[in-house]
C-alpha cells in the first residue's frame, strides 16, 4: 500500500515554560501528525545544554515508525536535519528490523522499502570521546516487571544515585516506586489522535521499536536533568527472534536485542552526546538467572507484573488482578517463578495456578519451542522455558498438573542439568566491561 509517496520528518521543538516536546511528521504535506512528551513540573531542567538538540533530533527521527508504518512510503524526506551515510544506515537498520514484526504481520515487502536520505553536506560532530566510567546518577526506565525491578535492585547496591523514569504515569508503577523508596519521573507522552481514532482509512497497524524510541527520550530527559547514566533491563534471551521472512529474520523484541544495544550506544556515543552512558546491567544474564534474583525481594511478589494488560493506553480499573492469566508473558513469567518459588507463593502472586489450565497447553508448546515459532511477546527463549519447567517438576502443587504432565512427555532435555548451568551463568562478553563490576557488586554471581 503506497498511498502516499513520502514520508516527511517535519521538525521538532522543545518549549521550557511548558515543558513540552514536540515532534511534528506528515505524509505528502496532506496528513500531519505531531506527538508530544511533557516533562513534570518538579523536573529541574537545563534546557541549554549543548547536546540537547542532537538528543531531540535523535528522538524526532524515533518517534517518526509510529507514523511512517500507516502507509509506508516509499520516499522518506528528513527536513529538520541532516544525516551523515553513516547516521542513515543506522536508521535504516533500526526500522527495516524493528519494524520486521509489524513487516511480517502485513505481509509487506520491506526489502529496499526504508532508506534515510544521505546528506553529502552533513559531517560528524566533534564530540569528545566517551569514556567507560562509573556512574554516578543514573536515570532507570522502569517497566513495572521482574527485570526492571531486578536491574534498580542491583544498581541500589552499586551505591548509585537512582531515579526511576516512566512513560505514561500509571499507579501500578507509582505503587513499586513507592516500594522501592525511590524518586520517579512520569513523562506523559500524547500519540497523535489520528492513530487512535481511526481517521486513517486502510492505515496499516502493527508492532514498532518502542525501547529504541524509549531509549532516545531517555538520553534526552538525562541532559535536561543532569543523568550521566542511563539504564535499560533488556536480558540477553531478547536476541533470539521467533520466525523467518524474507530472509530476515524477525524478533518481537529487536529494538531491545544485543544488535541494536550496541548499534544505539555507538550512535549516542557518536551522534548525540558523550556525557550520557547508555548500559544494560542484565544483559549478560538470562530470563531464568533474573528470575532467581527476583526471588530476593518478596516486598515486590504482589506489586510487579509483566502483563501487557496493564500497560495498555486506557488504564484498567486498579482493582483489577495484575496478571490476566492467559497471555504468553503470564505464562512464560509463571513458569520462572514456579522453577524457584513454593507454589503457595506463586498462585498468590498470579491468582491461580497457570499450570493446571489445560487450555494454556498450545501456549506452552510455543514457549517450549515443540509447536509453532516462539510467540511475539518479550519472552524468553525456548531453552529457558524448558528449564523453568524442568526445576519446577517436583515443586509440591505443581506435580501432577496438565501443563507440567505434558512438559514431561513432550519435552526431551538432553542434559537439563548443565542447560540450567548455562542459563545461570552471566554471559560478560555481551556488555561493557563496567557491566561486570557492577553485577559482582551487585551480589550476582
């Protein structure tokens, strides 16, 4: 579908008496779409800051998959910019692979679709080199789950300045940032209303690279508020992709994987700003390993949830249970907790026992990796949903149940005992040396 012919990243600007970013986009000068992120008024800001606008343009071009997938154009034209080859291709790369789920669903061609323009005219800034440091005051996006919570657990113990930092304010997460006795940051984020309202006929709707566009608000509220570190809690099971298309292979969680990582934090690092550290404390650690770290701190057992049901743009009603029960996030995230929890424990964290709903058996084939692809949903891999089963096995309330029946007929490990030494066993090769420090200071082993 190529309705219109291009794709325009009109401009951006950032208003201090309000507060206000704004990103502005349209398609063929026809449709105009503008999203905004508004900063709390408690916020002490330096809106002079140096760096600031690279960190705003970097966000601009973000921001623009939401708008650019309703049509997909075939021309994109950046006006409030320019771009080096180098900066191009960084944005090629982040939609064509962020944007592969979103890509598979619609059954879209993306190959050669994307393409920054070039600007023969741009040059490289002349930042200073950064340097691998230990920070001091670290901004840490916080998603309400295990992981973030493990992630803000052990940069605690790093004696780290912390500041929690969400989008959408929402009270399940004013509830854990209570719990954790640290200040939060809420970013109202306002999606232009024609995405929502239906006003775009025959408009694709698909998956985007949100963490990536996360990821470059976050540099930016660092600099307007004095962060030298910014934290995100991506595991390195959100490498592993779920299907093949095109000769692509396409991961629900691309924009969190090792690939884009590392690709975000030499362009930050070359093309934002050289004050701000983009790390991931978790990443050397598997699904199963932040599983077993979560299980150190029960005041979070019935506050955390993973279920996407909750992070939906209308917030539920709070009375609502946390976990709906029939998701694959509910599902692979039970799992874990039953491999290392009494399953009194675990039924009261979810509501019920997951593993005794037979109807939630093809969901489990997926995640076990015996039916179908791994579904598209941030879990994790195939290998550590078996040894989630695995340790779970023999827990009193779980033996005997549909779920855990069928793993044990359907499932073949071939040496269970060293794939959960593997799984438990940080991976320091994938994060910078600084990673490590803070993981043993941390209290992981």
């Amino acid at each position: 579908m190529n309705k219109y012919q291009r794709f325009i990243f009109d401009s951006y600007d950032f208003h201090p008496d309000t507060r206000v970013i704004a990103l502005h986009y349209s398609l063929d000068d026809q449709i105009h779409f503008t999203e905004t992120f508004t900063l709390p008024r408690n916020l002490e800001l330096q809106p002079n800051h140096p760096d600031l606008d690279r960190a705003l343009f970097a966000l601009h071009l973000s921001g623009g998959a939401s708008y650019y997938k309703t049509y997909c154009p075939r021309a994109i034209e950046v006006r409030s910019g320019h771009l080096t080859r180098e900066q191009a291709e960084y944005w090629n790369q982040l939609y064509t692979h962020g944007l592969g789920e979103f890509f598979y669903s619609n059954q879209i061609d993306f190959r050669s679709l994307v393409k920054f323009p070039a600007n023969p005219h741009a040059h490289t800034p002349e930042l200073s080199t950064q340097t691998s440091r230990i920070p001091k005051h670290a901004l840490v996006p916080f998603g309400g789950g295990k992981d973030s919570v493990v992630s803000t657990e052990i940069l605690r113990q790093n004696d780290l300045d912390l500041t929690l930092l969400r989008v959408k304010p929402h009270a399940l997460i004013t509830t854990l940032a209570r719990t954790a006795g640290l200040p939060l940051i809420e970013v109202e984020r306002a999606i232009d209303p024609k995405l929502l309202a239906g006003d775009l006929p025959d408009a694709y709707r698909g998956h985007v690279p949100i963490t990536a566009h996360l990821s470059f608000l976050s540099l930016a509220v660092s600099l307007l508020a004095g962060f030298d570190s910014v934290f995100f809690s991506s595991e390195r099971s959100s490498s592993y992709g779920n299907v093949d298309y095109l000769g692509m292979e396409v991961n629900h969680q691309w924009s969190k994987s090792l690939e884009a990582e590392q690709a975000l934090r030499k362009y930050a690092a070359a093309y934002v700003t050289p004050e701000v550290q983009y790390l991931n404390v978790v990443r050397p650690l598997s699904e199963l390993h932040i599983a077993k770290i979560f299980t150190r701190y029960p005041e979070y057992f019935n506050q955390a949830t993973s279920c996407n049901l909750n992070w939906r743009l209308v917030e539920r009603d709070p009375g609502q249970p946390r976990w709906c029960g029939h998701c694959p996030k509910c599902a692979f995230t039970f799992a874990l907790m039953a491999a290392f929890l009494p399953a009194d424990t675990v039924v009261e964290m979810f509501g019920h026992n997951l593993f005794e709903d037979a109807a939630l058996l093809p969901l489990y084939r997926q995640l076990w990796g015996t039916e179908g692809f791994k579904p598209f949903e941030c879990v994790g891999t195939p290998e550590e949903a078996q040894a989630a089963c695995y340790l779970a096995q023999n827990q009193p309330g779980f033996t005997g149940t549909p779920v855990i029946t069928a793993f044990l007929e359907e499932v073949k490990i071939s040496d269970p005992d060293r794939l959960v030494l593997i799984l438990m066993t940080p991976d320091y090769k994938l994060a910078p040396a600084i990673v490590e420090s803070l993981l043993t200071k941390g209290g992981v082993e």
